[in-house]
C-alpha cells in the first residue's frame, strides 16, 4: 500500500498530465457506456424512477418487436455490409491506384476525393434534397425524364425501393475520409525495396504485388482505417431520417438502429428499451472491430 | 510528368473523371447558392448559375425579426464553440498522449487500452446517458455542454501519441539536462516537433464541433444557444418538395461547408504527413 501511494506521488506529473483527459473520458465514454447497460435492465420514462424490470428488454426486442426483426435489422445488415467493408475495399482500392501516379497528380486527386467526406450529413442535405427532389424539377428525376429513361418521376427519398440505395450512395460519397488519408500514406510510405525484392522473389503481377506485399506492410493503417470505417457506417445511421424528413422512414425502408433508438428514446420516451436497443448496437459494433482486429492485428490480446 | 507511362496516363484520365463526378454536388451547392429566384424556380432545373448573386445570402443573413433568433447568431455560436473546443482538445489530448507516449505510470497501460477500444466509440449510441449525465452536471443550456463531450477524444489522444513515439529520447534528455520541467518539455519540445499531428488533431475537432449538431438538439433547449448546423437542419426539413426555401438553405450549407474547406486546404500537407503513423501496432 506505502509503495503503491509512493508510486502514485512520485508519478503525479504524469496524472496530472493525463486527468483532464481520463476524466471526460470517464464521464462521456465509460459512464454513458455503463449507464446503457444499466438502463437496458429498467423501464424508465424520464419522469418517474427507473423501475427493474430484469431481461424483459431484451426478451420484447427480439421476440415481439416487429418492426426491429423485418425492418431495422435487416436494413441495418444491409446498409453496414454495403457503406463498412463496400466502402472500405473502394477506400483502399483508389487509395492504392492513386498512389501509383506521380506527386502533384496524387495530392490534387486525393483532395478531390477527400473533400466529399467533409460534406457529409447535415451539411449537403441541402444538395440531396433538391437532387432527389420527388417532381419533375428535381435534377435526377428532370435528366432521367429526359434522356427517356423513366416516364414518371420518381419520389426518390420517400419511395420504399428507392431510399436504401440514395442513402447508400450518399454514404459511400462521404465515405473517402480519414481512413482513406491514412492507407494511402500507408502504401506511400512501403519501402520501394520491397517490391524490388518482391519482383526477384517471383511476384508476377500487380494483384500478387498487393497481396504478398502491400497489403502486410499497410495492415497497421488498414487497421486504423477499418476502425474509422466502423465508426463512420454507424455515424451515417441518422441518414435515412435527414433525406426523408420524417422518422420512422417511410415504411421504415430506411429505418437503421440508430432511428430505432432515437424513436424510441425521444418521440416515445421508452428510456429503458431504447437503452437496451443501444447495448445490441454496441455489442454489433465491439464485434465487427473484433473481427477488424483478427484481420488485420498483429497483436493476438488487444 | 514526363516519365509518365501509359498505364498512369489512362489511370490519371480514369480517377481525374471520378474525382470531377464526386465533385459534382460541391460544384452544385456553390451554383445553387448564387442564383436568383428566377434560376431557382426553372424548369427544366439548370446546373450553371447564369446572373451570380447574393439575394440569398443577404435574406439569410440580414432577416431580423424579433419572434426569431437572427443567422448571425447561430453562426456567432459555432464560432465560439469550435474554437475554444480545438484549443481545449488539443491542450488536453497533447498533454494526455506525451504522459502516455513518454512515462511509466501505473495505469498507464490500461487506459492506453481503453483508448483504443474506445477509437470505435460513436457517442449517437449512448445519447440517452449522455444526456442524463448532461442534465445532472446541470450543462443544459450552456456553452460546456457543446465542447466538454469532445473533449473525451481518443482519436486526437491517438494519432498524436503515435506521433510522439516517434520523438527521439535523447531529445527530452537534453532538455531535461537543460533544466526544462516535463511541463516545459510538452509546450517547448513536443509541440513544434509535433506540429503535424497538433494541426491534424485540431483540424478533425474543427471538423467534428463545426458539423455537429447534436448537442444543439439534445442538449440545449434555448434557441439563443444553438449552432450554425441546427440552423441549417431547420431550413432543409421538409425541403424535398419546396424549391422557393432552397437559395437560403443552399446559402446555409455554403457558410457551413466553406471553413472547412479553407481550413483542410491550408493543414493537409501536415495531415498526409500525420497518417502515414496512424497505424495500429
């Protein structure tokens, strides 16, 4: 015990030094994080006191939430698959073809592709809607018109077919962020020996190139862009409701678990399931990265 | 450019024609923000603006009415937010990864952990909570409860002690040696060695406070207090089927776009430099 109090003042610049930090994460990340948890086991309506409720949560969400089981969670299944590893392959993809080209030619296409990325959500909401705009005086609808593709002009945003796709092609837009920015140092940053070495050792083509050489020596940044991506697909959640206007979306077409909480939390007030949708949310997430990390980690404990 | 071969010219031609096509809507937004009424209502809709004005702007900007809380002050807000939040994350997260990159403490290894961990946090997940800790600490309805949530933010604490790694020891001993205190060290030494990252991290905090806005919806019930994105959230809801509101919310979009635009144009030479260290050993 002596030693231990001995160790924390002998160290006390270095607490010091980290407290501003530890303690906002405390507040805003650990405790938010156990406060879901503890929650999930209540029902709460943010006038009365939270009251135990036991699994009861959980056992509704998965067994008589409709809406969740033929809606959100398939749309969340697809939306993830499309926007996280869709949109992280195209990442490392034009990452790598525009590290292939000379220095000027490089940082202007890769500004280009980043800049979306800072457009995203609220932001551009502006562009889509008149994009997407539902009559003849959108622009889609009004170019499709004219070239003859369609003879009615299509309710893009609130149409059941057409606001999955919209949502995911917004996404992948903005998707080119900091996650692209970091594999494409990464590539940049292979020893060209490498490849030199590669190429005597027998790597034929390009694609044995990426896969022998580039993809082991970029994994740290591929690791770090896949977190990101993670990150950025749950981020894009609230999508659906910014291009509709409306939650839920129209016949919950674009219903993801992010709206299912929010409807829940804020238009019903059901504090505690909205709570235990939110742990499912992040079990989802801690999984994925798990899997990210087994892909691409080099270190089995983490 | 000359030892181009032709792979990289057909490459060049290929992605230049992608970046021009994701470039597109920005292009579109800047045009839509400068047409009069007349351009905005045509039909069939055109892409280029061809009488540039600044209708849109001055009604979004001059509009003064005392029901309503006028643009200027939301944007008044943003500014004030996104500043003291990228000075306090960047104070905060230098401080924290130089301990963590350069010290051994008891501790230390676990929240290093965490930290990683929590790389993949997205606090939309815990809003509840959040918001219940807000309403606690009694932050609703004050300037703290947009900037004190940012500041737990381990992507910062991250990337810059990924980068103070790289610092030589030898360095801080001489500094030490020199009689600077750890104190010293952090603001004389790892900051100008770091700078970088520092702009890297305060460019990502710019980005991250100026566009959010959660907090403004959650957290502030005052309209007094709100920010520039919220403003921007109620000029585009239910737009979808009415063009006369569009110029204005175009506008909005505009002056919510265009800082971080010029702030990435200036930073991002020291951005690409930050990431090539961004990997996760």
């Amino acid at each position: 015990m002596r030693t231990f109090l001995r160790d924390i003042w002998r160290d006390r610049t270095s607490y010091l030094m980290v407290a501003p930090f530890a303690i906002c994460f405390f507040i805003f990340i650990v405790l938010p994080v156990l406060g879901a948890i503890g929650l999930s086991f209540t029902t709460y309506n943010m006038v009365q006191a939270p009251k135990f409720v036991g699994l009861a949560n959980y056992v509704t969400l998965f067994t008589e939430d409709d809406i969740f089981m033929t809606h959100v969670l398939p749309n969340t299944f697809t939306f993830a698959l499309l926007v996280g590893p869709g949109g992280y392959i195209l990442a490392f993809f034009l990452a790598w073809l525009i590290a292939q080209l000379p220095g000027k030619i490089r940082t202007v296409l890769s500004l280009a592709l980043y800049t979306p990325s800072m457009a995203s959500g609220v932001a551009m909401s502006a562009i889509w809607l008149v994009v997407f705009s539902g009559d003849r005086v959108g622009y889609l609808n009004s170019f499709l018109l004219g070239l003859g593709v369609i003879n009615e002009p299509i309710n893009w945003v609130h149409s059941e077919q057409w606001l999955m796709p919209v949502m995911v092609i917004v996404t992948l837009w903005g998707s080119m962020g900091v996650g692209f920015l970091a594999m494409m140092a990464g590539i940049l940053n292979v020893d060209p020996q490498l490849y030199e070495a590669g190429r005597i050792d027998g790597v034929k083509n390009r694609l044995q190139e990426i896969y022998y050489i580039t993809i082991p020596s970029v994994k740290p940044q591929m690791l770090f862009g896949a977190v990101m991506s993670i990150v950025n697909t749950l981020q894009a959640g609230a999508i659906g409701v910014t291009l509709s206007g409306q939650n839920p979306t129209p016949q919950y077409a674009g219903q993801l678990i992010l709206n299912h909480i929010d409807d829940f939390a804020f238009q019903r007030f059901e504090m505690g399931y909205a709570a235990a949708i939110s742990v499912v949310l992040l079990f989802i997430v801690y999984f994925s990265s798990k899997l990210a990390w087994a892909l691409f980690g080099e270190r089995e404990d983490a | 450019m000359s030892k181009m071969d032709r792979t990289q010219i057909v490459l060049t031609i290929m992605l230049t024609g992608l970046a021009a096509f994701m470039l597109l809507p920005i292009v579109f937004i800047f045009m839509q923000a400068f047409k009069p009424l007349s351009e905005l209502f045509l039909y069939p809709p055109r892409f280029y603006v061809m009488n540039p004005t600044l209708q849109n702007f001055t009604q979004l900007l001059m509009t003064v009415d005392a029901a309503v809380v006028p643009a200027v002050r939301y944007i008044f807000n943003s500014v004030v937010v996104s500043v003291v939040a990228v000075a306090v994350v960047v104070l905060v997260s230098t401080l924290a990864s130089y301990a963590l990159s350069k010290h051994q403490f008891r501790g230390r290894n676990m929240l290093l952990d965490l930290t990683i961990i929590a790389l993949m946090f997205a606090p939309q997940a815990v809003l509840i909570p959040r918001y219940l800790i807000i309403q606690r600490l009694n932050l609703i309805d004050t300037y703290i409860a947009h900037i004190l949530p940012f500041v737990a933010a381990p992507v910062s604490v991250f990337l810059l002690k990924q980068f103070i790694d790289q610092a030589p020891n030898e360095l801080l001993d001489a500094a030490r040696i020199d009689g600077a205190n750890e104190w010293a060290i952090v603001f004389r030494v790892i900051m100008p060695i770091c700078r970088p990252a520092v702009s890297t991290v305060a460019l990502l905090t710019f980005q991250m406070v100026w566009n959010n806005m959660e907090p403004s919806i959650y957290f502030i019930e005052n309209e007094a207090l709100r920010t520039l994105p919220f403003f921007l959230g109620t000029l585009t809801s239910g737009l979808a089927n009415n063009v006369a509101g569009q110029g204005a919310a175009a506008a909005a979009s505009l002056l919510v776009f265009v800082p971080n635009l010029i702030f990435f144009l200036f930073q991002q030479s020291k951005v690409i430099q930050t990431m090539a260290h961004s990997g996760i050993k």
